[in-house]
C-alpha cells in the first residue's frame, strides 16, 4: 500500500477575508480553516484577517467564527479552535477608500511575525465590491513582489461574456496570472476531481467513453430545495448562469476532454478550454416552478429549471447528444452522469430492452454503478436489469472542497481552478440562451409543480431522439 501523504500548508500565510461577515464566509470558509487546523495541516504562522463595513471588534468577530464553526461541523475539538481564534482579527473599512486600506495593511504588518509569507486576499464579497477592492489593494502596494499577494474570486465570474472580459482586464491592470485564482468549488470536491482519475486509472471507461459506444450522456444537478428566501440573488441569475455555466460545464469538460500526457495545470486548462469552445447547443427547455412569482414578488420570467441539448465537435464525442438539466423545487436531489450505451446490432430492432449505462453520482453520495442486462429465469430469452454498484469512499488525504482549494492556494498550485479562456468559452455557450431567454414568450416558460419531476417538455427533448432521463435515488 502507497504511504498516503497529507497536503499541508508549507508556507507560512495571511489571509483577508474580505466580506467577511457574509454567508460565504461563515458557511464554508471558517469551518474550513477550522478543519485544516484541526488536522494540523496549517504553519507554524498563519493569520487570518476579515475585512468588511460591518463595526466588528477583534473579539466579536471571534465568537462569530466560533459559532460559525460549531454550528457546521459534527465534532468539535474547543481546544484546537481556541488555539486557532489566537490568529484571527478583524479590520472594519470601506471597499472604495484607500486610507482604510492603509489601516489593513498596517495591522496586516503588526500582526505578521515572519516576513517570508504569502498574502491571500479571499473576495467573499458580492462582484459589485470587486474593482474598488483590486484598485485599493494596488494603491497601497500590497501588491508588491515581496508580499506575494494571491487573489481568490469565486464563480460567478462574470455576468456575461462582456462582463467576464471587464473583470480580467481590470485584473490585469493590477496582477499578474499566477496570483488570480478563479474558484469553482465544484472542482474541489474529492467526487468531481476523480472524474479524471477515473478516466485515467480505468482502461474499462478509456475504451468505452466515446463516440463509438455512447449513444447519449446525461448530466443532471436535481435539487428538491427552492430558491430559499433568496431571491434578491437568484432572479437576477437563473439557473442557468448559477448551475449550468460552471458547475455543469466543467463537469462536461472533464468527461469529454483528451487526457493530457501531463496532468499539468496549463495541460488542463487547455484541454477543458478545447471542449467548451466546441459546444453547439441544439436545444432549450426553460421551466419555472408555480408559486416562484409569489416568492420573488414580481411576474418573473427567470428559470428555476434548465434542460440543454448540446452536441461537441470535439473528436471523441461528434454526433454523441448531451443533455444537461438542472432545477429547483424537485422531486429528487441528487447530481450524476449517465452514459448510455448503444445497443449490439443484434438488438437494435428490439427497443424494448434498457440501454446498458454506467451512472457516477457525484451527490449527495459518491457511487458508481453499472447497468447490465441478464437472463431471466426460465426457458425464454428474456432478460432484466442487473445493477451492480458500489459507493465510492474516499479515503487517503480527504478532504472538503474549501480547505483543498484553500491549501492548493497556500502552495501557488491552481490545477484545480479555471482560467479566463475557460470562463470566456463558457460564457459563449451560455449568453446567446440568456438572449434567447429575454425574447421568449412567457408560453415558452414550462410551469412545472413544486416536488414534481420538472416540466414535461424536458422529457420530450429526450424522447425526440428516443432517450429517457435516467432516474433512480441515491442510497447512502
Ligand atoms: N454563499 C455562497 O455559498 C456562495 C457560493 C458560491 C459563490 N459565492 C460568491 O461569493 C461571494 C460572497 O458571497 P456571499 O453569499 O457571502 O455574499 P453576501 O453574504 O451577500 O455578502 C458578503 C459580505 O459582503 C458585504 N456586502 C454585501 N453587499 C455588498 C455590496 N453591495 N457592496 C459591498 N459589500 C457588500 C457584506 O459585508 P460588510 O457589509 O461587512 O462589508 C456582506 O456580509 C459572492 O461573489 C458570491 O457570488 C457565494
């Protein structure tokens, strides 16, 4: 057995937070620094600063992170997170004025005790905030060589393509590429990363996942919850900017890609950028649940449901369709992939038996299944479906997404990041449904009813082509 090595911050940090009374950082980031030092994996000098409007004292903003902390996570060691809260401050400033920059600066030098460290500065602030915060953070130079300052921006980048643009010029005027560092936290979960180990360890799935095989894929992100009080943020967004345009692209992207010789992180982004600059998108469903206007209080034609048929130019999967869905207010809460297998020729002119499949479930649990055909009992030539599965644990270094992304930043490693040929491709495919969303008539917005399967126009986009939305829930 291979000696398992656990990722620990080598360098000695300091991270804003900026934003950091927000729900950002208080559901993912703090009870993620807590894990990472719980499991002893941060420096010997870490400091970790929040930043933000709200009037903070240092000791409120601990209970606060405490609190945090406590409420997210099962078992708690009081002693480790008392150790750790001795590293944390907060600083109260504006975002647009640079003397309260100086004065986070200044407490960012008294509190430092090493002077060879990196700086992380963490943008848990809406992306209206951003520019300021950029052109501060260069006006009082914490942007300097020596301080090796490293940016963390978290999707969405961007509203559009336009606007994806503005943000990476603006960016460039004051950074250099190797300090950005664009998070999708879909790509730090341990399920969605072993897609490509999977791909690479597996000469079953290298031989079967391509064009010759795979007569269609499935990518579904079912969620049973609604929007949740957040409507402000979601009416302004969609399903299809919130899921489809990251989350569900990369996932695509890390399916379909030509594995690169190196796992490099140029290799990669390169790769992913090839498939999603080759997307055609054939087809759109967009649905809405009934009773979302009386939630967002407005006659609101945004989708709370997306189902996207697109085809690839891409070598290994021309002329395979790719259906991709995601809503709210569901039956079902789960996230998969599904390749279905072309039939044997043999078969073909029966249509009645189940396409063979192999479904990875990326959530709420890791498994992998594998969809077979097999006899039934008795002299007829019949047969049923024999699934066999397994959960997929991780074990080894584990870890949840935000302390992986976080410790990849810490050691400059951005492999599981995007970059801004990515995000602009993405965008391309995304903008011209958004328009397309802006002319269609309010008929064209499939109602659909809370904890149903979703509108039934998603079903008959696959029946078109004589597929089914593969369904089945998940077991622990
Ligand atoms: N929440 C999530 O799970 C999640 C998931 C993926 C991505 N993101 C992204 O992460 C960032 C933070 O998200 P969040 O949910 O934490 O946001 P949030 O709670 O709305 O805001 C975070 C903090 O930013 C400050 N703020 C709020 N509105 C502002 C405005 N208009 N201008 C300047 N500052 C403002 C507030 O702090 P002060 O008033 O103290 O300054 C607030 O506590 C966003 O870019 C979001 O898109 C969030």
């Amino acid at each position: 057995m291979k000696k398992i090595i656990f990722q620990k911050a080598e360098n000695n940090f300091t991270m804003i937070i900026f934003g950091a009374s927000g729900s950002l950082a208080k559901l993912k980031l703090f009870p993620s620094i807590y894990q990472l030092a719980a499991e002893s994996r941060l420096p010997a000098d870490y400091k970790i600063i929040g930043y933000g409007r709200s009037q903070i004292s240092n000791e409120d903003f601990r209970e606060f992170f405490k609190k945090s902390v406590i409420e997210k996570t099962e078992r708690v060691d009081l002693e480790k997170l008392d150790e750790l809260l001795k590293n944390i401050f907060y600083v109260s400033g504006q975002y647009n004025e640079e003397k309260d920059f100086r004065k986070l600066r200044s407490t960012v030098e008294q509190v430092e005790k090493t002077k060879n460290r990196i700086r992380i500065a963490y943008f848990s602030v809406p992306p209206s905030a951003f520019t300021e915060i950029f052109q501060n953070l260069a006006a009082v130079n914490f942007n300097s060589i020596k301080a090796k300052l490293r940016l963390v921006i978290e999707k969405p980048f961007g509203y559009d393509f336009k606007s994806a643009k503005k943000l990476a010029q603006t960016l460039k005027k004051h950074f250099s590429q190797e300090q950005i560092y664009l998070l999708d936290h879909y790509l730090g979960k341990e399920s969605v990363t072993n897609l490509l180990s999977l791909r690479y360890a597996n000469s079953i799935l290298t031989t079967l996942l391509n064009r010759e095989y795979v007569s269609n894929i499935q990518i579904s992100a079912l969620e049973s919850k609604d929007i949740e009080g957040r409507a402000n943020y979601f009416d302004n967004v969609g399903i299809l900017r919130d899921m489809v345009q990251s989350h569900l692209l990369q996932i695509l992207a890390y399916l379909t890609m030509f594995m690169p010789r190196e796992r490099t992180a140029e290799a990669i982004h390169h790769e992913k950028a090839q498939v999603l600059k080759s997307i055609r998108v054939n087809s759109l469903v967009r649905g809405q649940y009934i009773g979302y206007n009386k939630e967002v209080s407005t006659d609101s034609k945004t989708e709370t449901y997306a189902a996207i048929k697109l085809a690839l130019k891409h070598p290994l999967w021309k002329g395979v369709p790719i259906y991709l869905r995601s809503g709210k207010s569901l039956v079902e809460q789960w996230t998969a992939i599904v390749f279905e297998f072309k039939p044997r020729k043999a078969q073909r002119d029966d249509g009645t038996l189940p396409p063979n499949r192999i479904v990875i479930q990326l959530q709420p649990y890791e498994k992998i299944e594998f969809h077979l055909l097999t006899k039934l009992g008795g002299k007829t030539f019949d047969f049923h479906e024999l699934t066999t599965g397994r959960p997929i644990y991780c074990s080894g270094d584990c870890l949840n997404e935000h302390g992986r992304l976080l410790l990849d930043v810490i050691a400059g490693k951005n492999d599981l990041f995007l970059n801004f040929e990515e995000i602009f491709a993405a965008w391309k495919v995304i903008d011209p449904l958004q328009k397309l969303s802006t002319k269609m008539k309010k008929k064209d917005l499939h109602l659909y009813k809370k904890g149903s399967k979703g509108p039934k126009a998603s079903d008959e986009l696959l029946a078109k082509d004589g597929f089914k939305w593969f369904y089945s829930l998940p077991n622990a």
